[in-house]
C-alpha cells in the first residue's frame, strides 16, 4: 500500500504525488489558498482570505509603524523605518552601496562579488532576478510539453494513416476512428491559444522564430529592449519568453507597486460613477414630477379662468334679459371677503406681492379663504402666518390630523365663530374623521370632552390655568395625554381663539360653500362710508394730527427723560387694569346658533369677566419679567414642539415691527411707540404687566373708541359690529384698522400662551 502524506494546510493524508512541492499543500488548499504577492514587500505568500493581500510580517510592521514608504533604491513600498526597506538596507551593509540594474536600469542592484550568484552573469536586483527565473521555469515547461505533443501528435497521425489504409473495419474500429479525429483538433488548439495575435502556432519547434516576426509591434519592441536575457537561449525559447515573460515582469517592475492602489481606486471612481448615475436618475424623475405637477396646477387655472369667465357671462346675460323684461334685479349689498372692508381695498393694496402669497396660499390649502385675502393687504405677515398653520395642521406631530381640525372646531365654538367652525368641519371630514362626532361635544372620545375646561378658561379667562388643569390631563388612565399631545393642543387651542377675534374683528364674511352661516354682525343702521369722511370729516383729521402730537412728545420726552418711578408705573398700571370700558357683558347665546355650534359647547354661559373687578378679589398680576416669552415660554415650546415655537417667535417678531412709516395721509411717521402700546394693552386686559413700561402712553395714544374696539375684539369678539370698527380711526386707511387686528390677534395669543406655558412649567417642576 503505498504512503500516505498529511496536508500542512487541512492535516488531510494524501498520495505523494497529489501535495505540492515545497508548501506540501493538497489541490484543494492549493485552489482555496493560492500563492499571491505581498502588496508591500512583494514576496510570495500563502494568502489566508480573499481580502488578505500583505504577508504576515508587513502586517506586523503595519500595526508598529503605520503605513510604508517606496523604497529609495528599488522603489518597493517597503520603508517601515526609514527610506530604505528592509531588504535593501540589509543588502548595503553586506555588499556595499547599489549598483544599476541591467535590466530595470534602477539603482538597487547589489553586487555580491560572486559571478556564480548571478543570473546568466547579469547583474540584476531582486525584482528582475524573480522575474527572470520564473520565467526560465516557465520555458522549460513549455519545452517539455511542446516536445511531447509533437511526438504524442506523429504518433497518432502514424495510428491513424495505419487505421484507414484498411478497406474493412468494423464498427469498433470506426469509433475509436472517429474519437482519434476529434482528439486532434483539440490538443491543435491548445497550442493556438500561444499565439498573441490569433494565429495559430506551429507544433514544431523549429518554426517559432517566423512566429516572432508576426507578433505585435509593442512585443517586438519590448523584445528589442530585452534582447540581453535571450542571447544565451534558443529561438524556443526567445519566443516564449516574449509572449509569456512579459506580463509577470510588468507586475514584479518596480515602477508598478501602485497598480494596487490604482486598481481600488478605480474600482471608487466606478462606485462613485455609478452613484452619480443613480442620482442624476433621482433628479430626472423629480424634475419630471415638478414638471407634471406645474402642468397640472396650470390646467386647473385655465380651466378655473374658463369657469368664472362662463359665470361672468352668464350672469351678464341674465341680467340684460332681465333689463330686457323691464325687471328690477336686486342691488348686491356687498361684496368681497369682508363686510366691513370695501372690495376695493384688497386687491390695491400692495397687488404683486401681495399676490404672490396669495398663491402660496392656495398651494398649501388648496384654497385662498377670505382670511387670506384679507392678511394679505400685509404679505410678510401672511406668509409668516400660513407657515405656521400649514405646520400646526398638516405637518408631523403628535397629533393625528382629524383631531386637530376637532380641536380647531371647540376653540372656535367657544367665541361663535361659525365661519371657522364650517370651514374645518369640512377639513375634519376630508381627513377621515369620523362624522358622528360633529354630532356634538358628546359624541367625541373622552379624551377630547377632557380639553373642555381649559379651552373654556384659554378663551375667556386664561389666567385662571394652573398646574392643577394639566397635571388633570396627563394623569395616568386611557384617556390621558402625553406631554407633547397636550403642547400641540394647547398651540391650536390658542391659536383659534385668536384667529376668531381676527375674523370677527375684521367683519369676514363665509365662504360660498358654507350655506346658512351667518354673517358677522352688522347695525341695523350702519354708518355709511361717506359719513367718515363727510360731516366727521373735520373731526378725523383733527384725531390724525392730535396722535400724530402727542406720538412727537412721547419720543421726545423717552429721549430726555429717563422716565417715572417703579411706583409710578405700577400705579398708572392698575388705574388702566381697573379702568372701567363701554363694553357690556356678553348676552345669552344667539339660539339661531345652536344648531352648528351650540353642540360643540359645554357650560356656554361661561365667558369673559373683567380681571380686576369691583368688590371683587383681583388675581395676583402676571408680571412679564417673572415669566416671559423671550426666556421661557420660548425655550419650554422649543423643547416640546421645536419647529412651531420658532415659527411662532417669528410670527411675533414679524407682526410687532411691521411698519410702513405712514399714519393716514403722513409718510416717513415713526410708528413703534402706536404698536408698543396696543400690544401692551391688549395683555393689560389679561393681566400681564410690563414693569419697565409707562402705562400712561395707552391713555395718550389709545383714543376711547380705539379702546373699545380692542376690548370687544379681544374678548368677546362676536360682539363685534361694524359700527365699533367705522368709529376709531375714522381717517386711517382699511389696511391700517388690519395691522391693529393683527396685533389684536398676536398680542392675544402670546398672553394666553404664556399663562398656559407657565402652568406647564409648574408641573414639570
């Protein structure tokens, strides 16, 4: 039985034959291991994985001193220490400084005075000497093989010249006939596959020189250059080395150590290439998605264009046949989004721009409402404004969306706001609310009813939020909110309350589709829009110079004065906070309301009370310095609902310093002290006190009518009527008496935020 030998790789016992010479290695761990050059040192190593490409040493090396340098004498990226590889560094302490390499031409040849170490007696460097004995390996190889495929050839066509002379063979014979002559071809084409140009190659040794001649010029080039190593061999085997040297000498030269790092980055510039492509697909498809969009949006234009150009004609028609017939149409009472704005005004107001928000507008509702149109008679501050409430309402957040347009619906049911009431109805069921909840308030979850109370106290009487109200909503249970829930609600809730007192402060009139909604309130005998500038004409001008003094003394006396005492102010603080104003209590509910709004309401006896009262106890004053919106309202809501608190600082800051520099008929008019003390008396209402604010500017700027009009809006403002609005500022322009309604509303909802954020902070204390 013959000897079995173990594999040094797998342990496995094999036939001596089957190992490989020197690694002892069977075909298998030869085929899953192979012999691959070292990326640095460029020595033959047995290569553990796939992604394994330095020896072992060089990565011991990697780890102490990082990265290696080329060699400076054979250019091998080997320096770990140094300049000089190893290799080499040894080499010049035993035989001396370098010498030219007759085959690279480099300086890194060593000669070791010993004509026998030499190749051929050439004096070579590492590389070339490698280089040159694998090929001379190879060569022999090929001679052998060559030489007995010639004689293997002979003897088969002499086998089968024998075969075939025969006039009778049988069908034995005829088989191993026709396997000889499909044998031929095959071991032919092996030696085709020398040849570098496609010819094939000659079995007979003899006539591999003419093959020379017909190579490739870049080969004959090279073979010229190399013309040295094959003076001392055969034409064989000067043929073979050609077509077979070449390519194992270009990866051991030393000046192609970096095809490795060449080749991976290529491989990232492809991966890089690739991505490129992948992205450029991505903005492709965007821009055809834009592009198809922008098609669309202007398709509906044109065809909303057509429409109304169809109605325009229409009603033309029905009134000339009308005319005709000698029938008297009714005269349009108004018309436009407001009943106490002319529709005039709006559209020539600051038209480009304006328009240009109208249209943001649209494309992110859908829609252009009457509130829209009527902010944007102020472009900035309506811009600032849809932002916020396309987030509130249609961006992300804990809130799922049906629930925030309920919430919208109790906050403006509190104030029998029927035109924000209809309009999110509508929204509510488009998102997929459930319809049986706009039965009423009982038909919604518990969870909803439980924002009862502080919606009732936000609207009417925010300062009397404690902790008490929150810690009530996020006790643990199945119907408790989250902390974040609660934020968001709280956001809405103000929001509309405010957003009501707009609308009925500026006399918004529903939108076509809200059937049976009634209209903001109107006298039974409105003043005409002569009367501000006929008899009273004298009278309003006289209003416009005197604040425009008194304005001119205010700034005066701030830039020579330092101001009043700390007492001082607290005591015009509390004459204006117990001042008593013309506005009477709110009525019973309007029955014609209970159907839409009614519903939605528990407790609606409950509205708003004076915060200081006579015979009464007056809650303690909010003081703005012990809890302001700047250093903690702002901060709390960043924490708790980020992208809205800075929307809503936005929004504050845009309202409280827009200015046009014009009062009435004056241009170039410094405005600021007018919008401080609006805003300032707006939370004077509500009980927020500035202690660095002289209290007495309100008396002097606010005129009587202008203070009722603020107090009706602000608080009860279903009560507004267009009286109330026609009587202040009877020579200041429409968009003017709207820039106060926006204070109004921001000024508002700043102060019932404050009281909410306070007693949310109180608890998470």
């Amino acid at each position: 039985m013959a000897a079995l030998y173990a594999c040094t790789k797998c342990h496995q016992r094999f036939p001596f034959e089957a190992l490989s010479q020197g690694q002892q290695l069977c075909k298998e761990c030869r085929i899953a291991h192979p012999i691959v050059k070292c990326t640095y040192c460029r020595t033959e190593f047995q290569q553990e994985s796939k992604t394994n490409t330095i020896c072992k040493k060089c990565a011991q090396n990697v780890k102490l001193y990082g990265t290696p340098k080329p060699c400076q004498y054979c250019n091998i990226i080997a320096a770990f220490i140094g300049n000089k590889c190893q290799r080499c560094t040894n080499s010049e302490k035993k035989y001396g400084p370098p010498h030219s390499c007759e085959q690279c031409k480099q300086q890194c040849a060593f000669d070791r005075k010993d004509d026998r170490k030499k190749v051929d007696g050439k004096l070579l460097c590492w590389l070339c000497t490698l280089s040159y004995k694998r090929v001379l390996q190879k060569t022999k190889e090929q001679c052998k093989h060559l030489s007995s495929s010639s004689r293997g050839s002979l003897q088969e066509k002499e086998q089968f010249s024998r075969l075939s002379s025969g006039s009778h063979y049988n069908s034995q014979k005829t088989l191993s006939t026709s396997s000889i002559q499909n044998e031929i071809p095959k071991k032919k084409a092996k030696f085709d596959a020398i040849s570098a140009n496609g010819d094939s190659v000659p079995s007979s040794p003899e006539m591999l020189c003419p093959l020379i001649q017909r190579a490739p010029s870049t080969l004959a080039q090279w073979a010229a250059s190399q013309q040295t190593l094959g003076a001392h061999h055969c034409p064989v085997a000067q043929g073979i080395d050609i077509l077979n040297f070449s390519p194992d000498l270009a990866l051991d030269s030393p000046g192609t150590d970096h095809f490795v790092i060449i080749a991976q980055l290529k491989e990232e510039v492809a991966t890089l290439k690739k991505m490129l492509h992948q992205k450029d697909q991505m903005i492709l498809e965007k821009e055809k998605k834009i592009t198809e969009l922008k098609a669309d949006l202007q398709y509906q234009e044109s065809q909303m264009r057509a429409k109304m150009n169809q109605m325009e004609k229409t009603h033309k028609e029905v009134m000339e046949q009308l005319q005709e017939r000698g029938i008297q149409a009714p005269r349009e009472l108004a018309r436009g989004p407001s009943a106490f704005i002319p529709l005039g005004e709006i559209p020539q107001e600051r038209g480009d721009s304006s328009l240009h928000q109208l249209l943001k507008a649209f494309v992110s509702a859908g829609r252009v409402d009457h509130v829209a149109m009527v902010m944007g008679l102020h472009p900035q501050y309506l811009s600032s404004f849809w932002k916020t409430q396309y987030l509130l309402l249609r961006m992300d957040g804990p809130l799922p969306y049906h629930r925030r347009h309920y919430i919208a619906i109790m906050a403006a049911a509190r104030h029998r706001c029927s035109y924000l009431v209809g309009l999110h109805m509508g929204e509510f069921l488009q998102v997929g609310g459930n319809p049986a909840w706009l039965r009423g308030l009982h038909c919604a979850p518990q969870k909803l009813r439980n924002l009862n109370e502080i919606n009732k106290l936000l609207a009417h009487r925010p300062w009397l939020v404690t902790k008490e109200h929150i810690e009530a909503l996020l006790r643990p249970g199945e119907d408790s909110w989250s902390l974040a829930e609660l934020v968001q609600a709280l956001v809405l809730l103000t929001h509309y309350h405010s957003l009501a007192s707009f609308v009925f402060g500026c006399g918004i009139k529903p939108e076509e589709e809200q059937d049976g909604a009634p209209s903001p309130h109107s006298d039974s005998s409105p003043a005409s829009e002569d009367s501000m500038w006929g008899s009273g004409g004298t009278d309003a001008m006289l209003e416009v110079e005197m604040l425009m003094e008194r304005m001119k003394l205010l700034q005066e006396n701030q830039l020579e004065e330092e101001g009043v005492t700390q007492e001082e102010m607290a005591t015009r603080f509390e004459l204006e906070k117990t001042e008593s104003l013309l506005v009477p209590s709110s009525d019973p509910l309007d029955p014609s309301l209970q159907s839409n709004i009614r519903c939605f309401l528990e407790d609606p006896e409950f509205g708003y009370k004076d915060f200081t009262r006579r015979g009464e106890q007056a809650p303690p004053t909010f003081r703005a310095q012990d809890y302001t919106w700047e250093d903690h309202g702002y901060s709390l809501m960043n924490r708790l609902y980020p992208d809205v608190g800075q929307l809503l600082d936005e929004k504050f800051q845009v309202v409280y310093n827009l200015t046009y520099n014009t009062i009435a008929m004056h241009c170039g008019v410094d405005t600021s002290v007018l919008r401080r003390a609006i805003w300032n008396y707006v939370h004077c209402v509500f009980g927020i006190r500035y202690d660095d604010y002289d209290y007495g500017e309100v008396n002097q700027l606010l005129e009587r009518n202008l203070k009722i009009y603020i107090k009706t809006v602000a608080c009860y403002p279903e009560k507004t009527t267009k009286q109330i609005y026609t009587q202040f500022w009877r020579h200041f322009k429409h968009s003017e008496k709207v820039h106060v309604n926006l204070l109004l509303l921001e000024a508002r909802l700043q102060a019932a935020l404050l009281y909410a954020l306070r007693a949310v902070t109180r608890y998470m204390t």
